[in-house]
C-alpha cells in the first residue's frame, strides 16, 4: 500500500481506541463494565446492534458471496424485521424490567440453574467460535495484502480490541460501532461510485445489470419449496425468522446491547432502526459484490484472486499446467469480454462458463499444491479491489473501516463472554460474596482470557470456506435449542427444570442429525428441535397440590410466569382472593408475593385510596405465609410500592 494509506490506517485506529477509552467513564463498577450504568441513548444502541451484523465478515464474506452467486443471499435477511418487532413487544420489555445482566439468569428464576448453566455454557461455546471467525475475516485481508503470516496478521487485530474492550468495558464499545457503522457505510458507498464509474465507461449501466442478470446473479428471490437450496424466501421467512429471534433474543452479546439503553422504549427504538436499516444496507453490500464481478468482464482479473499459494503451485509437479491455465484464461477473458461489450448474450454465457470451468480447475491445482483442502477463493475478491482498483487515501479508510469492523463486533463479543463467564459462573458458582471491585477485576481478566481464546480459533477459521456462511453455521447448531427453552420458559407454565434441561439437550442432538445426515439445507439453522424439546417439557408437570410456604427464604426455584401483559400471563385484577391462590400454587416467597401483588397495585392505584391496599396485602401475606418478621415484610411493601424494589 501507498504510505498515505497506512498513514490513514494508523491514524484511525488509533483514534478510535483512544476515543472508546475516553468515552469509558463509569467503568469503575461491573454494572458500568457490562451495561454502560444502563444508559445509552437508542440510537447509539441500535448503531452498536447493526455494527455487530456489520462486521469485517459482511464486508469480505458477503461481498464474496454476491460475486459468486448473486443477491439471493439477501433473502436470509427476510425474516429480520418480523423477528425485531415480536422481541420489541415481548422479550425487550420483559429482560428490561428483570434488571439481570445475562439472559441466562432468568432461566435459573424460571427453572433451576442446571438450566442457566447450560445455556451460559453453550453460548460461551458457540459465541467463541463464531467470534473467532469475525477476527479471520480481516486476517484474510491483511494477510493478502501484506504478505504476512495469519498468526502474526491475527495477533495485529487483537491486540488493540483487546486493549479497549478490557480497559473500557461496553461502553468503549458501543461508541467504536457507532463511528464504524458511518465509516463503513461511507466507504462501502464509495466503493460503489467508483465500480459504477468503471464499468459505465465500457457499457451503460442498464446492460451491466442485464450481464449481470443474464448469469443469475440478480436473482434475489426464489420462491420454490426446496428444502435443499441454503437460499429461498421460505428459508428465510422460516429460517431466517426463528435465527434472528434466538440471536436476538437468546444470544448474550445481542441481549447485552439493548439493556444497556436508558428505558424500554429506547431499547425497542434501537431494535426497530436496526430492523428496517439492515435490509437495505445488506443490498448495498451485496450489489457491490455484484458490480465487483461485472466489473471484471472489462477489467482483467486476475485467475484466482488469493496469491498466497503461487510459490507452492510454482514448485509443485503441474506448474507447467497451472501455467497453460493462465494462458487459456486470458484468452477466455477476452472473449468474455468482446461478447459482453458486443451484448451477445449467449456467446456471453458461453464464454463465462469457460472462465468458471478454468478457474475451477486452478482451484484443485491449488488445493492439491498447498495441501489446504478447504481453499475458497472467494474470500479475497473484494480486498483485490480495493488495493488494487481504488484510490490512494481511500485504500487505507476501506482497509482501516474492515480492521475496526471486525474490532467493534469481536468487542462486544468479548465483553458478552466476559458478563457469562463472571455472572453465571463466577459469581453463581465459586465467588458469590466478593466487592464490586474484585467482580471488576475479574471481569477484565475473563475478557482477556477469552480475547486469546478468539485469536486461537481465528486462525483456524480463516480457511473454512465462505466466512459468512461459516459464522451462521456455527450459530445454527446451537440457536434453535435456546430459542425453544426461553419460549417454554416465557409462555407456559407447565414446562419444568427437568424436562428443559433435557430437552434443550435433546434439541441440540437433532439439529446435528439434520444437519450432517440429511439434504435439507436450511434446517440445521432452525430450531427443528423444538417437537422434542417441548415433549420432553411437559412429561412431567408441577405437583397439582404444593406445600404450603411459611419462610422467606423458601426455595425460589419455582416457576414465576407473572411477567408480562403482553404474553397475557400477568394477573390483571387485585382481588387478593385470586392473587393468593396464585402465590400459593407458584410457591412464591413473601418479597416474590409482594413485589407480584404491587406491581398490579400500581397499576390500579388511580381507582382508589393506596392506604387500604397497602394494609390488605399486609395482613394477607401475614395470614399467608405466617411470617415472625413483620418489620421486614412491612419494609418490604413500602419500599415496593415506591418503586424501590426490584419491580
């Protein structure tokens, strides 16, 4: 690269990891490390939530993706919207409310904590490997750019999130996706300019869509009912739906974004933005991809775009064939090229076919030479662009916007790992008396831990395919399993720990059937588990007669299904008849009784005076619970009914 570029590079980066640290005020306690004190402005929020979509895994994997195939990719993005706007209704408002720091703590409160150990634990799982993934996407750029070993390449990217994310904790963060969003977007958008501006001086931009068009590429939705086609609006619609709300819903990095904004209706607000933005933006990204391969019928490209291997290719036994390739590559690109200019769309097909059938021939000479089976091409396309075919300054700001892509994503990962690791197992488990300060300490220690755990797995992944598609299909094995325990969990009362606990792991054990056993492309991301997973839950049902609770410090681990007006299961009258049958058969203690009975007091404090309430609910959880500590339970009240408890 030109000096002026790595100047632009450096400058960059260096400024945005010194601004998420000034920014990180407030990290001095775990809640400030891991929920930004709950603070952040929704729109921030709903920038940091694409920014995570928007990683260094778009830019070079989707980019890629449509140079191969074209715009259905699209279509796995359908289900997005639907999916933001069911969890805006239901389960934002109701983690909001539950003040819990990881989604996982609810399902200890709903079930036992086997249940919240589990799910923690394979999120911690699946999370680490799919972060790994969004680390190699840059790798894979600056290793072919700079001529640099993948260790040292992927050693070069941690090294400054990690810095930031430990010091700074969500909050630097949050503020990096924020400028990476614009930069990325402006720099995709020029990149765009730029191929438009190449590919009208040979052809108008209509008959570049019709090449385009001709080769399929433009193809961006396919309606037939083909379970074994990865890309259809019903795989999308079906697939892409249930995906994004265990994603969203179920997966701590996603969860993590919005409790760190300042109300309910932010945090809903930051999903919608994302919801109705996200689309558009992938069909940026995706046409560029698209304009990248019609832009190469006029402009030589080179036969494989990854050159890493032409070293071994030159030693191996066919380099003499590998080199009558080239030779017969050129010859079909020009003839490509005369057909494409001319508009002779057959002649065009033809000639097109003959480049692929070529180019498919030097990818086995490659494989065998290198030794790497898993040698996909497609990775470098867009990165041979960009330092090859775009300006000076602008190399290094699209170079610089794919580096801090992947920093801002993998940060908020680190940090998600990070709240699981100290918050479900740490503090629940080993350390659960310990200062503020010592959870800080902790907490920056775990991140640091699981930056090198993603560094390691980087280096792995990098070679494993199409980047994009190997971070849904990690994600795929895990997500419908979750989704299934937190909707047992949230709409019915009759799933129990027991059954949860082996449904979730009976769920995971069907995907992988479906998944490396059968033809069916799109149900390994689904949640096909979930006939199992709800059989297994309701065999066993809650005892019809539970005992009665006479102690504050009963067992909670009962099921607490009072939660929201949204999935109808919240009691919505106060007669305290009712109210009592309801704690009694829930086995709820006396702060869980009262905190449940004054959420619906307030509700309907306007009909009427709050003294009388205030005294019937005392003298029924006296009565109830036949609790000594009346002070205790009084103070309770009070502090609840003002809104101090955790209501």
């Amino acid at each position: 690269m030109h000096p002026l570029d790595w100047a632009v590079v450096i400058v960059y980066i260096t400024w945005i990891v010194y601004d998420g640290l000034r920014r990180s005020k407030g990290t001095d306690k775990v809640d400030g490390y891991f929920l930004a004190n709950r603070s952040l402005p929704w729109w921030a929020v709903g920038l940091s939530v694409m920014a995570t979509q928007m990683s260094a895994v778009t830019i070079v994997g989707t980019t890629g993706q449509a140079y191969q195939t074209g715009l259905s990719f699209i279509q796995f993005y359908f289900g997005l919207p639907i999916a933001m706007i069911i969890l805006s209704l239901t389960v934002v408002p109701f983690f909001t409310r539950a003040k819990v720091y990881t989604a996982y703590e609810y399902l200890e409160r709903r079930f036992d904590v086997r249940v919240r150990s589990l799910t923690s634990f394979i999120f911690l799982m699946g999370r680490a490997a799919s972060l790994g993934v969004t680390l190699a996407a840059p790798a894979v750029v600056m290793s072919a750019i700079l001529g640099w070993s993948l260790p040292v390449t992927v050693l070069a990217i941690c090294v400054p999130m990690i810095v930031y994310t430990t010091l700074g904790g969500v909050q630097a963060v949050a503020w990096t996706d924020v400028k990476q969003m614009f930069i990325v977007v402006g720099g995709m958008s020029a990149a765009v300019a730029i191929l438009i501006d190449g590919i009208v001086q040979h052809v108008s931009f209509s008959q570049a869509l019709h090449l385009a068009g001709a080769t399929g590429r433009l193809e961006a939705i396919d309606f037939r009912f083909d379970p074994s086609q990865t890309y259809t609006f019903w795989s999308g619609m079906i697939g892409g739906l249930f995906l994004m709300l265990a994603y969203f819903g179920c997966d701590q990095s996603q969860v993590q974004r919005y409790l760190t904004a300042k109300s309910i209706d932010e945090a809903r607000q930051s999903l919608l933005m994302s919801a109705f933005v996200k689309i558009p933006l992938q069909i940026l990204i995706l046409t560029t991809g698209v304009l990248v391969f019609v832009f190469y019928l006029f402009q030589a490209p080179p036969m494989l775009f990854n050159r890493a291997y032409d070293a071994r290719v030159a030693a191996s036994p066919r380099a003499a064939e590998y080199t009558s390739l080239e030779r017969d590559f050129d010859s079909a690109i020009a003839v490509r090229r005369d057909a494409a200019a001319r508009g002779e769309r057959a002649a065009f097909l033809e000639s097109d076919a003959v480049v692929q059938s070529i180019r498919a021939k030097a990818v086995g000479i490659v494989k065998e030479a290198s030794g790497d089976q898993l040698y996909r091409d497609v990775n470098y396309v867009f990165p041979t662009f960009i330092t090859t075919r775009m300006p000076i300054g602008l190399v290094g700001l699209m170079i610089a916007a794919i580096f801090t892509a992947a920093m801002s994503a993998s940060g908020g990962e680190l940090n998600a790992l990070a709240t699981a690791t100290i918050i479900d197992f740490y503090r629940r488990h080993f350390v659960r008396n310990a200062t503020d300060t010592h959870y800080l300490r902790v907490s920056k220690l775990a991140t640091l831990f699981w930056g090198l755990v993603a560094c390691v797995v980087a280096m792995y992944s990098a070679n494993q395919g199409s980047l994009i598609e190997v971070v849904n299909r990690y994600g795929s094995f895990f997500y419908g399993s979750l989704l299934g325990v937190f909707i047992l969990a949230i709409l019915t009362k009759r799933a129990t720990a027991l059954g949860a606990f082996w449904g979730l792991i009976a769920g995971m054990v069907v995907v992988l059937i479906v998944a490396f056993t059968t033809p069916i492309a799109f149900l390994s991301a689904q949640p096909s588990s979930w006939p199992s997973a709800w059989r297994s839950a309701m065999r066993r049902l809650p005892p019809r007669h539970p005992p009665r609770v006479c102690d504050t410090h009963h067992d909670t681990h009962v099921i607490l299904i009072i939660m929201s007006k949204r999935l109808q299961v919240l009691f919505d009258d106060l007669e305290l008849r009712e109210i009592r049958r309801t704690a009694k058969a829930q086995r709820m203690t006396v702060a869980e009784w009262v905190r449940q009975t004054l959420r619906a007091a307030r509700r309907r404090q306007s009909s009427g005076d709050v003294a009388p309430k205030l005294a019937a609910i005392r003298a029924a959880a006296q009565h109830d619970y036949q609790t000594a500590d009346i002070d205790e339970m009084n103070e309770e009240i009070e502090r609840g009914y003002l809104g101090d408890s955790g209501s």
